[in-house]
C-alpha cells in the first residue's frame, strides 16, 4: 500500500510539478511580449475563470474519485456505472452554464478592477479578454471528471499524461499566437492577450483527448462489461447524485480557497493602494509584481495537488475498513513526503529571491520590487502546501463539513487585512494578510485532525528535526556562495550554482542526520 501511495504521488506530483513548471516558463516570454500592463490584463481575466472553473466542476471530479473509490471497495460496479454516466452529464450542463455566466458578467467584473479613469487598461481590454477565456469553461469539466475517475480507480497515469498534454498545448498555443499576433498581424495588446486566454480551450481539448483514448483503451479494467455486473436497483440516480453533491460541495468550496485568495488580491489592490494615496508606483504595476511572485512561490506547491488527489482514494478506502492503523500510517507518509520536498524547495526560493526574479521577469518587470516582494512571500508555499494536504485529509475521512468553517474563517481575516494591512505596510500588507488567512485555516485542520484521528506528530519529530537542520544548513551556505557569486557571475550562473548545489547541501545534510538509522533500518519506524 505505502508503494502504490508513493507510486501514485510521484506520478501526479510529477506532472503537476511539470505542468507548473511549463505554467511559469511561458509567464517569462508572454511578460516580455505584452509588458506589465499586458500581464496585468491576463490576470484579471483568469482570476474569474479559476473562481467559475471551480464552481463549474462542483467539486464533482474529487467527488468522483472518493465514490469510485468507494463502490469499488464495495463491489458494486453498477453504481460505478452509474456513477460515470450521470456525473459526465452533469458536467456538460454545469460547464455550458458557467460558460454564459462568465461571458454575460465580464463587464461587471471589468468595472470592478478599473474605474474606466485610470492609465491602464481598459474597461473594454479587460471584457474581451474575460469573454474569450470563458470558453473553456465548456471542456473542462468534462475532462476533470474523467481525471477523477481514473483516481478512483487509482490509476494515475492517464490523469498524469493528459496534465501534462494538456499544459503543453496551451503553453505552445500561447507563445505562438502571441508572437503572431504582435509580430506577424501586428495587433493589439488586447488582442495578443485575448489569444493567450484561449489558449485554455486550447489545453483542454488536447487534455480531454489523452482520457478519452486512455478510456477506451482501459475501458475493460476500469468499468466491467455489463453482462458480468448484478445490478442491483436499491441505489438510485437521484441517491447518487444526493451523495456525489453532499460530497461534492465542500470540495468545490475547499477548492476556491486558492483562487479566492488570488482574486481578492487581484481585485483589491488597485483599489486599496489608490485609496491609501500610494504613489510610488502605478498601482496595477504592483498587482502585476505581486502576481509574478504568487507565480514563483505556487511552484513547489504544486507538490500539494500530485500529494492531494493520491491519497484521498488510499484514505477513503482504510476509512472505510476501519484499518486506523494504516489510515495514521499514510497521513504521516503524505505530511513527510510533503515536509521533504516543501519547506528547503520555498526556503531556497527567499535565499535566491533577488536574481531569481531578476533572472526571469528580466529588467522590465520592476526587479528591485519584484525580489523584494517575492522574498517576503516565498514561506508562505509551506502554508499554503499543509493546508492543501491537510484539507484532502479531513476530506477523504468525511470531516467535510466542518473544514468549511476553518476556510471561511481564514477568508476573512484575508478580506479584513488586505484593507487594513497595505496602510501601514504597503505592497507587504497584502502578502502578510496572505500568510495570516492560511495560518488560521492550517491551525483548524491541524486540531480537527488530531481531535479526529489522534495523529500525533511527536511520533515523527526526529524526521522533522532533520528536514528541518538540513534545510537551514542548505540556507546558509547557499546565502553566503550567492553574495560572494553576485561580485563575479551574472544571475543565470548564479541561480544555477546555487540551487544545484543547495539541493546537493540538503540531501547529503539530510543523509548525514539519518545515516545511523538507515543502517539500522529504524528511518521508516521513527
């Protein structure tokens, strides 16, 4: 079991890290083509598509997952039937219904980030982008449900390749229709960025068609033929669908918890430092920066995603036999896993913050303030992470209900200190408003799950300490090779040294701590 969960994570993990990764290389050319300005229009119109993608998809695909996980355990393969075909039904409405939804309110949501009276761009720039990314909004869902099934059944290849495609296409079709748009029809800004949102149609179908040729191919392994099911009618479609939406709503509203958190950035920072009378700066040049860096510190989240989705089919199903013992066993597995990768992954990212930055957004996207921002917000990736886990956690053992208060409750304080926060520490507010919202929710999730399952981190405190040793240790050499670097290399030398030769510091370090245990084989017992 402890093989199939590492299996599965590092297949997910993998392809969400690459799909990540593909996310931001694209994000570096697409700002030298179309400017901060440029930038800053794209983000107002993916802000809303991420929030209505996830009210699109209801939750429904980790719903899926936990359900198919479930009836299989159970064996009942008529409800998995079941199952599948209402859900993908559901989908096509749900997706065609955002669709409208976002296309008719974009002007609303235009007026909302400008006044119309501003520099920047415009109340008709920022409409169109919103409605061209609304179209995807039609494909999507249907392709996260057919992930979702294909975790339950815990086969994570096909959701893996088709993220991967999926990110591919859309980055591909972005750099593309940009350079075309600009160079070779010789549009608009507007226009330019108005290709680059329909990139994510452009994905999704490319994504959609990876499942479907991995559906029929496995067709056999994941729904038994019909003539080998006993159907049984004691369930039915209305009941599935009671059960798929009471499982379905917290995930969708878990689900909003990190695009809830962009959005209120994105939306309110132009607003909030014009009313504080900011003028250091153009305001929706700092709504672009701060973007930029959510961008940076979101890379080594992408662990939490790869993490989230494997373990909730794993947990589900020792919920379900009542094997505590083993579901204790794989949240402390997940927690390390993610402990290992996170916390040296965003503690390199604020030692290199400065020619990270600088190295990638290049001179034109304000560098000084860019590294500066991007140092302060880099630990907020270890919150953000545990929250994530922990979430998926308290899911798969049906605590859904009460997360929803630790969200909420960390949304707030979000809301409340983003207006508070930026008049007394400027662009900083609205990052530490970040860092105190998550770390209200992460401590709900960390209680309940105690008081719940009785997990008990002191169980797994050595392995902690050294993660932790070994991290700063990596810190500290890295800090000290990066200033004595800066006198002689440029900054691609730099980051390249550094981060090769950190991740070196911090495995051997963390090789060095345990070397005794692993001779005595207790590492895994302690």
């Amino acid at each position: 079991m402890a093989n199939k969960l590492l299996k599965g994570t590092f297949l997910l993990s993998s392809a969400s890290f690459i799909s990540k990764i593909l996310g931001f290389i694209y994000i570096v050319p697409l700002t030298v083509l179309v400017g901060t300005s440029g930038y800053a229009l794209y983000r107002y119109a993916y802000g809303p598509y991420t929030i209505m993608l996830s009210l699109s998809t209801m939750g429904i695909p980790l719903a899926i997952s936990k359900l198919t996980a479930k009836y299989k355990q159970l064996k009942r393969e008529d409800i998995v039937r079941k199952i599948v075909k209402s859900g993908m039904a559901f989908m096509l409405v749900t997706g065609m219904t955002s669709f409208l939804l976002l296309y008719m309110l974009a002007p609303l949501l235009a007026g909302i980030v400008v006044d119309g009276k501003n520099d920047g761009n415009s109340l008709e720039s920022i409409t169109y982008v919103i409605r061209v990314v609304s179209f995807a909004l039609i494909i999507i869902p249907p392709m996260s449900l057919l992930r979702g099934f294909f975790q339950g059944n815990e086969s994570m290849g096909p959701s893996a390749i088709s993220t991967v495609v999926e990110q591919l296409s859309r980055v591909l079709f972005i750099l593309a229709g940009v350079v075309v748009s600009l160079k070779l029809l010789d549009l608009s800004i507007k226009h330019a960025v108005g290709v680059a949102a329909f990139g994510a149609f452009i994905g999704g179908i490319a994504g959609l068609a990876v499942l479907l040729f991995y559906f029929r191919k496995r067709k056999k392994f994941l729904l038994k033929p019909r003539h080998e099911i006993v159907i049984h009618n004691d369930i039915s479609v209305i009941s599935i669908f009671k059960e798929m939406i009471k499982y379905s709503i917290p995930f969708v509203i878990m689900g909003l918890s990190l695009p809830l958190y962009q959005n209120i950035d994105t939306y309110s920072i132009n607003m909030v430092l014009s009313n504080n009378g900011y003028n250091r700066m153009d305001p929706e040049n700092v709504n672009s920066v701060i973007g930029l860096a959510q961008i940076l510190v979101l890379i080594p989240v992408s662990i939490t995603t790869g993490l989230s989705v494997t373990i909730i089919p794993n947990i589900t199903k020792s919920f379900f036999q009542n094997n505590f013992c083993l579901l204790k066993e794989q949240i402390g597995q997940s927690l390390l896993i993610l402990m290992f990768i996170i916390i040296p992954a965003a503690t390199g990212i604020y030692v290199l913050a400065e020619p990270l930055y600088l190295l990638l957004f290049t001179e034109k996207n304000l560098p000084i303030l860019g590294g500066e921002l991007l140092k302060f917000y880099a630990p907020a990736a270890i919150l953000i992470a545990f929250y994530g886990v922990t979430t998926s956690i308290l899911q798969a053992i049906n605590q859904q209900k009460i997360l929803i208060l630790g969200l909420f409750s960390g949304i707030l304080i979000k809301i409340i200190l983003n207006l508070v926060l930026p008049g007394i520490f400027l662009e900083k507010g609205f990052i530490l408003a970040t860092y105190c919202g998550y770390l209200v929710s992460l401590t709900f999730n960390m209680i309940i799950i105690r008081k719940r399952i009785g997990m008990d981190l002191i169980k797994i405190k050595y392995r902690i300490v050294t993660v932790i040793i070994s991290t700063f240790i990596m810190a500290f050499f890295v800090n000290i090779l990066e200033k004595s670097l800066s006198q002689y290399v440029g900054t691609f030398l730099i980051v390249l040294i550094c981060s090769s030769l950190g991740i070196l510091i911090y495995i051997i370090s963390l090789y060095g701590l345990n070397i005794k245990k692993i001779s005595k084989g207790t590492v895994s017992k302690r």
